[in-house]
C-alpha cells in the first residue's frame, strides 16, 4: 500500500517537475530567466525518480509468446555423451 502511494507521488513529482522546467525555458526564451523553476523542476523530477524506483517490477505480460516460441531455435542434443 505504501509502496503504490510512493509510485504515485513519484509519477506526479516527475511530471510538476518537467512542467517547471518547461516554465523555466518559457521564461528564458522571454529573457528573463526564473532559475527557481530550473532547480525546483530538477528537485522534483530528482524526487520523483527516487520514488518510482522504489516500486517493484511488473511481472512480464507473456506478449509475443506465440512469435519466441516460432522462432526459437532448436537445441542441439550433446554428441559423444555416453550413458
């Protein structure tokens, strides 16, 4: 549970984040450079991705299964072993 609220948080902090660099390129781009967004975009995408990186993997969805299983090549049997 603690775990998916930290996610979340993660993806909204990473996402406030690039919105803030953004601004901080809009506000560049007029010359007037506001480097509060620049550093409070890189604290927040920097926490975020700290967050995001505390949740597990996903478990792999078995897509292509089908296509692996076509095109997997043959095992070769060992030659010479004796039984």
């Amino acid at each position: 549970m603690v775990n998916e609220f930290l996610a979340r948080l993660g993806t909204l902090l990473t996402v406030i984040g690039i919105g803030l660099l953004i601004l901080f390129g809009a506000s560049y781009m007029a010359n007037t450079p506001d480097f509060r967004y620049f550093f409070l975009g890189l604290i927040s995408m920097f926490v975020g991705w700290r967050f995001l990186k505390r949740k597990a993997p996903p478990p792999p969805a078995g897509r292509f299964s089908t296509l692996r299983k076509l095109f997997a090549k043959p095992k070769k049997k060992q030659e010479g072993k004796k039984e």
